[in-house]
C-alpha cells in the first residue's frame, strides 16, 4: 500500500489493504530458521516516567495502563497514585522480567520510550551491557500523538533518535520504531527522521511481516518492512476491559495462540510485556509458566528479536518487484503440528 499525501480532511495517510497475502491455503507456509514453526518475538516496553505528568509539561496526570481503572484525567495537578504506579515498572517490574529472561537466556526487543531511559541510567546501563536485548524507538514521549501536529510529533522523534544515540552509540544501532499512540504521518516521519531504519511495528495487520511503499518529502517512493504488534497477547488486557482478572488467563491465552500458529505454521508470534503490569509478582508466575512450555517445544518455537526476523525477511523475502508475487515464497508446507514433532530438543537453549 502506498503512503498516501492526500489532504482531503482526515483522509492522508497510508491507503488501507484490506487483502494482504490472501488465502493461505493458496501459498506456501514461511521457513523460519532452524525448521521452526513459529517466530516468537518477547517485547519489553519500557515506557515509565514518559507518561502524562506535569513534570514532563503536560496539562494533566495519566491514566492509562496503570492499576487504577475508569480514572479521570487529574487537570493541573499531580496524580502521585498513578505516578508510583508507574514507578514500580522501573524500579521492580523491569528487572525481574529481564531476570526472567536471563534464566531462560532468551532475546527481547525493548520498546524504549526516549525520556524515560533519560530517567533511569540503571537501565540504561543495563541494556548496553547485554547485546542479547535489542532496543527499539518507542517515541520520545508515551503520549497519544492524535492531536500533536506534524511538526511537533518531528522533533519528537528526533528527540528519541538523539537520546538512543547518545545512550548505546554504535552498539546497539536503531532499526526500529513502534509509536503506539501514532498519526496518519507517522510512518513517513519515522522512514525520513531516523537514520538507517529498519522496520516499524505500528500494525496489527498480519501475523507475519509485509511491505508497503512510502513516499517521503523528497517524492521519491520507499520499500519498507513493517513487523506487525500485537495487542491481544499482551499484558495491557491486565489493564483494559475486557481483559485478563488472573495470570491464569494471560498464560492460557498465550498458550492458545501458540499451539495454533504451531499448527497453521509459517507465523510470528509477538507478547507485549510492560514492567508495571506483568512485573507484578501475582502475574510473572503466568509468564513463567509459558516460557517452560515454550522450552518443551524445543526448535518448533524460534525465540528472537525483532532485528532478527527483519534480517531473516529481507533475505528470504525482499520487497516485491512485477517479476515476484505479493505473497512471500517459502518452503513447502511442514507436515501438521502433533505428536510427530513435538519431542525435539532445542539446540538454541539449556
């Protein structure tokens, strides 16, 4: 789909694609690496303290995605109750789902709001010396960016990009961005304001990676790799109606996606985490669990970073061009996922 610069009111932006790579049964399933079956992508958004506060120069407190539900936004004044909140995902929820990480020695993609890594140098530090996490833009600021003007929602990104620069420099280079809270312009500021980008995951479209074609201010038209989120498996629903009440949920959710993308084949699972959220000690027993049966499916379940499955689609998947079709070309179908295959042993963990 192109990124269209219509001006018709409301209207701009990128033109819908309601087909995508169509029927599945009329193509191939993807090859991940390995023979796996599915690419599992653990993302860890890192978000606390780039909420809505009067010190960061907003006009009211946040109210979103913390323990406190129905809340009305507080004017002119401080909410203390949903900043600890969020202080909590920094302070205690951040590192024991990275100590949770570590025990299993699996990748994460860290979507990092710009202020707050400025906030917390312990995380910071943190991620420069474990290359195994990527960290992605998730914008300067975790605010909804409905109705920022384009001018602003620039140099916010800008902003992210400087603070990412300045935090990992050439070790971790950024290849990413997920806004969350986006525009009808975002996609097209990020391709033309961060230098060497990747790949977005502003989407919810497809359960594997696509093309589109952005057109930026020069006029000139771009391939770009979108890496689809996800907002169902994801911790947030601990948050939202209607969502998660137990662990419990979460983990049976969690475990249901999978065994169906295990049984279809050729898919990317993606599980959106936030520190303050599934950090707590009530629901990290859930994510536990999951990652045990993860590890009993051995190479079925690739576990990667984002950067990862963008460097494993360009090379097997490049952008299409009239000489190849839409729909990715792959690999035979795998015979369906059961007992046959379920007993391997996965060379990639303990």
């Amino acid at each position: 789909a192109m990124e269209a610069r219509s001006t018709a009111g409301g209207a701009d932006g990128p033109a819908r694609d309601m087909v995508g790579y169509g029927n599945p049964a009329t193509r191939a399933v993807v090859a991940w690496p390995h023979g796996a079956r599915v690419a599992l992508s653990l993302v860890v958004n890192y978000e606390e303290g780039g909420e809505y506060t009067l010190l960061n120069g907003d006009e009211h407190a946040e109210t979103f995605l913390g323990e406190i539900s129905g809340g009305v936004p507080v004017r002119h004044a401080r909410n203390l109750n949903m900043e600890s909140v969020f202080e909590y995902g920094s302070r205690v929820g951040f590192w024991r789902i990275m100590a949770l990480l570590d025990e299993h020695q699996h990748p994460c993609t860290v979507f990092a709001v710009g202020r707050a890594l400025e906030l917390n140098p312990a995380v910071c530090a943190f991620l420069r010396a474990h290359p195994r996490h990527e960290v992605v833009s998730h914008g300067y600021r975790w605010i909804d960016y409905a109705d920022v003007d384009e001018q602003t929602e620039r140099e916010h990104m800008r902003r992210a990009v400087r603070v990412h620069q300045r935090v990992f420099g050439a070790a971790k280079p950024l290849a990413g961005v997920y806004v969350g809270r986006g525009t009808t312009h975002t996609r097209r500021v990020a391709v033309e304001e961060v230098p060497g980008l990747v790949y977005d995951c502003d989407s919810y479209a497809d359960d594997v990676p696509y093309w589109v074609k952005v057109q930026v201010n020069d006029g000139s038209v771009r391939d770009h790799l979108v890496i689809p989120h996800t907002l169902d498996a994801n911790d947030l629903k601990f948050a939202v109606a209607p969502g998660f009440s137990a662990g419990s949920d979460f983990l049976e959710h969690l475990k249901d996606t999978l065994d169906t993308l295990l049984h279809e084949g050729g898919k990317m699972m993606t599980i959106g985490l936030h520190g303050r959220l599934i950090g707590r000690p009530g629901r990290i027993a859930a994510l536990r669990r999951f990652l045990e049966h993860v590890h009993s499916l051995g190479d079925a379940v690739w576990v990667c970073t984002r950067s990862d499955i963008a460097r494993h689609w360009r090379a097997a998947h490049p952008p299409p061009t009239a000489d190849s079709p839409t729909p990715p070309r792959a690999t035979p179908a795998m015979p369906p996922w059961g007992r046959a295959t379920d007993q391997r042993t996965n060379r990639d963990r303990p």
